[in-house]
C-alpha cells in the first residue's frame, strides 16, 4: 500500500510539473506577443470613427478579443462593488469603434456598411454575420481601399 501512494504522489507531481511547463511556455509566448497583440485592439480605438477603409481578419478578431476580455474585466469589478455603471460606460465607449471596425471588416469582403443590419434577422442572421467575417477579404484593391494585407502592421501606428 506504501508503494501505491508513492507512485499516486509521483503520478500527481509529473502531472503538476506538466501543468507547469505548459503553462511557462504559454506565459513565454503571451510576454513576446501581448503588446503586438494589443497593437491591434489600440489601432482600432485610434480609428475611433473610422467607417471607410477595410479591416484584415486579425485587425477584427484580435479587437473583439480584446474588447471581451476588458468587458469581462468591467463586469467584475462592477460585480465587486456592486454597481453597473463600469461596464455600461465601457460599453457606451467602445460601441462607435465595434461598429467601426465591423464595417470596414465587411468592406474587406466587398460588402457595403448596411449588411450589418443581417445580425437582426432572428437566428441565421448572426450566424450569417459570423460567417461573412470569417471569409478572407478580397486580394488586391477594392471599391472600399487597398488591401490591408499590403499595409503596414499596427505597430507602426504607435
């Protein structure tokens, strides 16, 4: 029974050191990257406004990542202290750039400002949305700009 518990001791600490490892190199690969991936959600706050261009597939995703994880932040701190008002500010305050970045990422497609409007159709609209963002853009230049694929990256924006 001695030898039983040793190798559940030794099973549970190649597992914990497992664990480790995997998590040592995750945290390598999130301090190189985070402040590139950052660049992205900034570029897009700095375009506060911007309805006209086009907007990679990164540029969008890398956004509402971003956007997520600071809503789910706002959340939590409201829960904290009990109060909703973080949240709806941070709402209130990304909401222009979300439409922004969405618009230009349908341009990037082909598509003009109003196909947003698809994610009210009940069910398949979202569903449909989701897959037009998903699409890759249009190579080269379109009616909307040139391909953002060509431009600079957003750390050259800051």
């Amino acid at each position: 029974e001695g030898k039983r518990e040793l190798r559940i001791k030794e099973t549970y600490l190649a597992g914990k050191l497992t664990f480790y490892r995997i998590y040592d190199k995750l945290h390598l690969l999130y301090c190189q990257y985070k402040e590139y991936m950052m660049n992205w959600f900034l570029a897009v706050v700095k375009n506060y406004a911007g309805f006209e261009g086009r907007a990679r597939r990164k540029e969008f995703w890398m956004f509402l990542l971003f956007n997520a994880l600071f809503n789910l932040f706002a959340v939590i701190i409201d829960g904290v202290l009990g109060i909703k008002i973080i949240s709806t500010v941070y709402g209130l305050a990304i909401l222009v750039p979300s439409l922004a970045v969405a618009v230009r990422r349908l341009h990037d497609i082909g598509k003009e400002w109003y196909w947003i409007f698809i994610g009210f159709i009940p069910l398949a609209g979202p569903i449909w949305l989701l897959i037009l963002y998903t699409k890759e853009g249009i190579r080269g230049d379109n009616e909307f700009g040139q391909d953002p694929k060509t431009a600079d990256e957003p750390a050259s924006h800051s």
